[in-house]
C-alpha cells in the first residue's frame, strides 16, 4: 500500500472485466488510497461490474453510456453526493463496429465513422464538461489511446481516426482547463490482450510484432499502463498536461 492518491477521490469509466485496462487502473488507485467510483454500460455488465466494485471497495458503482447526455448528468449528481468532490478521472471507452476493424479502411461506412468518434473520441469532451464543476480546487483526467493515432497499424482503420481526434480534444481540453488546475493527458498504451483489442483483426500478430521489435524486446505490461494513469493522476504529474505518454515497451520509436 501507497499514499499516492490519499484522501483523493477517483471517477474510472472503462472497467468490463478483469483484462480491462481500466481494472488494472483501478487497482492502483486502491492500492495508492484513493476513494473510486466506476461505471459499467447499461444492464449486460451490471452484475459483472458490481461484483469488480466489491471487491475494489468503490463507494459508487453506477450505470453510465456516456453517449446519453441525462446519463452523464446523472453520474454527475452521484459524484457529488457520494465525494462532493473529484480529484481524478480515467476515461478508458472505445468502441467501432467489428466489421470496421477488419475491412479496407475505404469501405467505412458513414455510421461507422461516426460512432467510433462519438463513443472513442467525443465522449472525452461530454466526460470533461459534466465533472469539470467537481474539480474546482483542480485535477487530473486521463485517456487512453494507441499508436495508430498517428502511424498506419494495419485494420486499425477507423479507430485510428478516431484516436487521432482523441489525442487533439486532449490538447484542446488540456489548453482550455489549464487555468482552473485541470491536466489534460492521454496515455498511449501499446497493444493487450483484452475484449476490445481482439475486435481488430490480426491482434495476436501485433503482440508477437512488438514483442520482436520494441527495445524492451516485450510487449507493456497493463500493470505499467496503471503505474503511468498513477503518475498523472497523483501529484507527481503535476507538471504535465496536454501530453500523450506511451507505454509501450518503447516500440514507438522505432523506424525499421
Ligand atoms: P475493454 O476492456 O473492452 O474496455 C473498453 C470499455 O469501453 C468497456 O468497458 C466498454 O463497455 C466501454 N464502452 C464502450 N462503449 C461505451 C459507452 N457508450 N459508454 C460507456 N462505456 C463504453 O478494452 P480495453 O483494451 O481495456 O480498452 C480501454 C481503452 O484502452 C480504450 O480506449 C482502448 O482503445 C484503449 N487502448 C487499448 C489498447 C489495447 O491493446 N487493449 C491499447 C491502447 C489503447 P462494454 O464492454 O460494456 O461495451
């Protein structure tokens, strides 16, 4: 047990399962001393979710799609009564339709290019907005993003657009919430093996790629994504703000 995060209160939306990055996340805040609240999408994850929060010890398990608006504003309320004020939050959400994770990034439908903006991008401007007003005394919010932002990572597709746009509302936010002490930073994990990695076609080919050819000559390691969310979210990233920090075995940096 740390002090990180003591007397520290933490929102994370992102939390399906046990691979989820968003449970490695939580797991160090605990560990660090912060007070949680986390959120599942609609009935489908209630039950799994629920049993996650238990164990976690959060003080607020709640339903959240954070494409409805009444919902976001709903979290918001709850936040309040259960901390009065927030500290920290995680946005760890991305969602394309899985045809769109595999086919030729020309064939992307309309609907499908806007969905994965508004659920993997945008969602982290409505998040921002709706918990801006409990952290008046500052804070720190951090997404989660993927190389494909800004390199061609084959049947990323529309995600990577998606990520790109992401990576820009974290400046924009970053540049805008600044002057009332709020950090703005996403971190660029490299590839995990959870539920939404494996909609892309070729996931386990990416493992075994980065694995061959990072400088740590492995893939990241979820538990370092969550000391990286740690460092931001404690006072120790206090400094930083509207950045992208990758995690991923240092893979980024290579050219052949
Ligand atoms: P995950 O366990 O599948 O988490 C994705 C989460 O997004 C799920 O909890 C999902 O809920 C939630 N979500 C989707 N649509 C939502 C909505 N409308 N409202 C609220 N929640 C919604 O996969 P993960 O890999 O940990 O992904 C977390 C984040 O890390 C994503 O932004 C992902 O792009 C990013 N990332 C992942 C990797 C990787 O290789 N795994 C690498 C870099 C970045 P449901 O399950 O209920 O739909």
């Amino acid at each position: 047990m740390g002090n990180l995060l003591e007397g520290k209160s933490a929102l994370i939306l992102g939390i399906a399962n046990r691979w989820s990055l968003a449970w490695y996340i939580a797991q160090a805040f605990v560990r660090e001393g912060a007070r949680l609240a986390i959120t599942y999408q609609g009935e489908r994850q209630r039950a799994t979710v629920e049993e996650l929060g238990a164990e976690l010890g959060a003080a607020l398990v709640t339903s959240c799609d954070v494409t409805q608006d009444e919902e976001l504003a709903e979290l918001t309320s709850s936040l309040e009564a259960a901390f009065g004020k927030l500290d920290a939050v995680v946005h760890s959400i991305a969602f394309a339709h899985r045809e769109d994770l595999s086919r030729p990034f020309l064939e992307t439908s309309k609907s499908g290019y806007l969905v994965a903006q508004e659920v993997s991008a945008y969602s982290l401007v409505s998040v921002s907005r709706a918990v801006a007003r409990l952290m008046a005394q500052g804070g720190s919010i951090v997404t989660l993003s993927y190389l494909g932002a800004v390199r061609v990572v084959p049947n990323y597709n529309v995600m990577g657009v998606a990520k790109a746009a992401l990576e820009a509302c974290v400046r924009y936010l970053a540049s805008e919430l600044g002057s009332s002490g709020i950090r703005v930073n996403a971190i660029s994990a490299g590839p995990v093996k959870t539920a939404s990695a494996r909609a892309v076609q070729g996931f386990s080919s990416m493992l075994d790629h980065v694995a061959s050819r990072a400088p740590l000559r492995r893939n990241a390691d979820p538990a370092e994504v969550a000391d990286a969310a740690l460092f931001l979210a404690s006072d120790l990233g206090r400094g930083v703000t509207g950045n992208v920090l990758y995690v991923d075995a240092g893979y980024q940096i290579m050219g052949m």
